[in-house]
C-alpha cells in the first residue's frame, strides 16, 4: 500500500502538465515583450547598434527566445496533450516534467540574457570605433553562460523526449 501512495506522488495528471507548459508559454511571452522595451529607448542607441556587427547576437538572442521559450513552450504544452487525449496516458512523470521545465527555462533565460548582453556591449563598442579584436575581448564574459544555456536548453530537451518516451511505452 505504501508503494501505490509513493508511486502516485511521483506522477502528475498529464493535464496539469499541459497547463504548466502553456502557461510558461505566456510567462515567456510577456517576458518576450519585455526584452522588446530597450529598443524603445532612445539613450539605450538600439536602432544603430543592432547594424554593427556584434548586434546580431541581440537579434539570435531574441530570436532563440521566441523559439524556444515561448513556440517552445507551446509545443512542449500540445506534445503532452496530445499524449493525455490521443493516446489516453493521463499521468506522467513528476521528476521528469520538473527537471525539463527547470532545465529549459533556466537554459532560455540564460541564453538570450547573456546573449543579447553581450551583443549589446559588443556593438555599443563597435559603434564607438574601438578595434574589433577588443570588442570581441569585451564580449567573452558572455560566452560560457551563453553556451552553459544551450547545454541546459538540451538537457531539458532530452529530458521532455525521455518523458514522452516512457509515456508512449505505458
């Protein structure tokens, strides 16, 4: 009796796992919104540094962001739907759906925050006329977390597809 009880508090309906992907998916868009509001900003030079070359790691950045935090989310929240409704599996892992979505999310923001930091400082840099191999010298420090978050980005990936994995085995 006591295994049933643990078993069960290690799975969670399939539907709260869609809810929590789709409402990520609009945490994120809000956020993606957020990340629009220094361009409106005139002192920030947004407009101009975005035509210097490192500007387009602000461009990847956002983009990236609305790829994988919020369509990312979004089809993460239809893929365990589909499983719950298509094929009728109504729990899921605990451990798996929190470690993907800590993973992802953690992944994200760390990308598209260094990122675009660093394509921001980069470009601001170019656009002064400092030499270009400084530039790229001011740039590193963004570069490991940047890389750490594609890391995190894939191991939340590999840990939503070994979920549905052992959903579709069930």
């Amino acid at each position: 009796m006591e295994n049933v009880t643990e078993e069960k508090k290690a799975r969670i309906a399939s539907e709260k796992a869609v809810k929590y992907f789709f409402f990520l998916a609009l945490l994120n868009a809000i956020a993606a919104v957020a990340f629009t509001v220094p361009i409106l900003l005139p002192q920030l030079e947004f407009p101009i540094l975005l035509t210097e070359w490192p500007g387009i790691y602000i461009v990847i950045a956002y983009t990236s962001f609305i790829v994988a935090g919020v369509l990312g989310m979004v089809a993460w929240s239809s893929g365990y739907y589909l499983m719950w409704r298509v094929f009728g599996v109504s729990t899921t892992s605990r451990g798996l759906i929190t470690a993907q979505i800590l993973l992802t999310q953690a992944g994200i923001y760390a990308l598209t925050i260094f990122m675009y930091w660093g394509g921001y400082v980069g470009a601001h840099a170019s656009h002064e006329g400092i030499a270009i191999f400084i530039v790229g010298q001011l740039m590193e420090f963004s570069v490991i977390p940047s890389g750490l978050g594609i890391v995190l980005l894939l191991l939340g990936t590999m840990t939503g597809l070994l979920n549905i994995l052992l959903m579709l085995r069930k």
